[in-house]
C-alpha cells in the first residue's frame, strides 16, 4: 500500500485565506442548512461533511509545494515549500508525544530550487536538531550552494550551517533509477526556467508520478512520448496544472507551468487511473479552485465519455490512498 499526503499545494507562492473569506463560508453554510434538522452534534457533522460543498466547508489551502509519500521504511517528501514546516511540525508533536517508531531519517527530494519549493526549509524543525539525517536529492548539481545561500545575509537570521542535523546532497541523473528507502525512484527533466525533475516512485506494485513546475510545449512527438512513458500506468499522476488552457498557451507561454486540459489528455494518453492536479494558481480563491476542477472533469467527460481517469485538484492535506 501507499499513502500520498499533500501538505503543500499552492504554486508560485503562498497564498492565505482572509478573515472576509472565512465570513463568506459560514454564511454559506448556515443558510444551507435552514432546510435540516440539526439537533444532534453527529447531525451537523453529518451535514458539514455530506452536504456542504468543499470550498464551503473547507480550503484548498494556501501552503507551497511539499508533499509525502507514506508508506516506506524512512520519511519520503517531494519539495520544501512551506508545506515542510507542517510537517516538521506534525513529526515533533508526535516525537513529544512519545509516539514509538519515529524513523529520523528524512528523504527530500527536490523538483528544483524556486522559491515555492525551497522556502519552507529555514522552518524545518528537525534540521536543528541533531541526531536527525536529511538526504536531499534533486537533478541540480548546486543544490547545496543553494541551500546555503537561501539562509544567508540579508535575507535570513539563522545559517544553514546552524543546522545540527546530518544533511547530505545527493545529485540524480535523469533516466536513471536509485533505491531511496526501499523506493524505486526514477528521475526526469523538465521543461522550465533553470530546469526541474519529476520523479516516478514504485513500491508494492503501486506507481506514484510527482511531476511539477513542467511546461510541456509543442517539443514535437519524441517529447510527448517521452513523459507518456514516464508517466505509463501510474496509479496517481501529481500534474502542474496552475493554469488555464488559454493562460497556458496566450500570457503565460514560456512562464514553465502546464494547463488541467494538458494534464487530462496526456492522463489518458498513459493510461494513469487517477490525476492530481497540483500547483494550484495562488490568485484563484476556493470557488476559482472549485470552478477549474469542474471544468476539468466536464473536459474530460467530451474527450472520452467511458474514461475511468478519476481526477482531484490537490489540497493542503488532502490524503490519497493507493
Ligand atoms: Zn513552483
Ligand atoms: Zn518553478
């Protein structure tokens, strides 16, 4: 089995919710619900849950790329977008709760070294601590002149080296395969300013693509066969959809990003059950968030009627099992 816990899903930068917002979702919600009886607390939770539409009850979030792969013999996470602190936070009350098993090793394996992804590194409790090991691994050669620099004068009080963890850099070489704690991980570059790498991870017999900040333009038909073979039969496909088609093709050409219409078709194409779009445009509230997802499975539903492609817009913990 694998578990994929989002813990960071916005794309560029962090976005929060306002106090306005968060008005706007109760009135909502109280007025949905003059028409039910609501005595009981399992009657409300009951209705929250089952009645109310997501971006009512909830958020999408607003926390920046990072996300987990549960289910292997040490902590596997894609990104340190500010998404990381929470689960560095997640990870200490657990350790202070004495929770019995903690692996303290930690795999982090990075996409590339915009700020969305690296930001949330400085916030990473266990990276002060010592008696904790980080492996960071990414295509990026530089990355650890790049994790210095993040934490150096005048942008950060606290130097990396102030870090008493054991951190090592690790560089990956695209279309070859490694064993990150008992993961088969392969690795691939892409399409974007500086370059980024997706990463495809197999455990179990369960496929996980993570495939971010990619902008896959017309590179001609060897391109395209290409990231369908990295992505071939993938049980969840985590896809860079921050944009809209029109956006992705008109303003934003070039800007290193894909659209949900893109990521539907080349799902399909490579035979993924379920898509994840990811990297979710940080100026789109949660009904814009609602909207686009919609939109996305009624694209689906013209382009093939009988698919069994399910589809997700990712939110801050959002937790799929595989
Ligand atoms: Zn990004
Ligand atoms: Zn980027």
């Amino acid at each position: 089995m694998m578990r994929v816990y989002f813990w960071g899903t916005r794309g560029s930068l962090p976005a929060s919710i306002t106090a306005g917002a968060v008005e706007e979702k109760i009135v909502k919600a109280i007025r949905a619900s003059r028409t039910h009886s609501l005595e009981t607390d399992e009657a409300i939770e009951a209705f929250v849950h089952n009645e109310l539409p997501f971006p009512v009850r909830a958020s999408y979030g607003g926390n920046t790329a990072c996300v987990e792969l549960c289910g292997a013999e040490e902590y596997v996470l894609c990104d340190a977008g500010t998404g990381l602190r929470d689960f560095g936070g997640a990870y200490m009350k657990a350790k202070a709760a004495g929770q019995p098993g903690l692996p303290n090793v930690f795999h982090l394996l990075m996409s590339h070294p915009h700020w969305d992804h690296l930001q949330g590194f400085p916030f990473f409790t266990p990276a002060y601590l010592p008696g904790h090991r980080i492996h960071i691994y990414g295509g990026h050669a530089d990355l650890e002149r790049i994790f210095i620099r993040q934490q150096s004068e005048p942008c950060f009080p606290v130097g990396f080296h102030a870090m008493k963890a054991d951190i090592r850099f690790h560089t990956l070489e695209p279309e070859s395969e490694y064993d990150i704690a008992g993961m088969k991980v392969a690795c691939i570059r892409q399409n974007h300013p500086g370059d980024s790498y997706g990463y495809r991870f197999e455990k179990d017999g369960r496929t996980v693509v993570y495939s971010t900040d990619s902008e896959h333009k017309d590179g001609g038909r060897e391109e395209y066969e290409r990231f369908l073979s990295f992505f071939s039969n993938a049980d969840l496909l985590i896809f860079d959809a921050q944009y809209r088609f029109l956006d992705a093709v008109d303003t934003k050409e070039n800007w290193g990003h894909s659209s949900n219409l893109l990521g539907v078709e080349m799902a399909a194409a490579a035979g993924v059950r379920r898509l994840c779009l990811f990297h979710n445009e940080h100026t789109f509230d949660d009904d814009a968030l609602d909207r686009f997802l919609e939109d996305t499975r009624a694209y689906l539903k013209i382009l093939d009627g009988s698919s069994s492609l399910k589809i997700d817009l990712a939110y801050d913990g959002l937790d799929i099992e595989l």
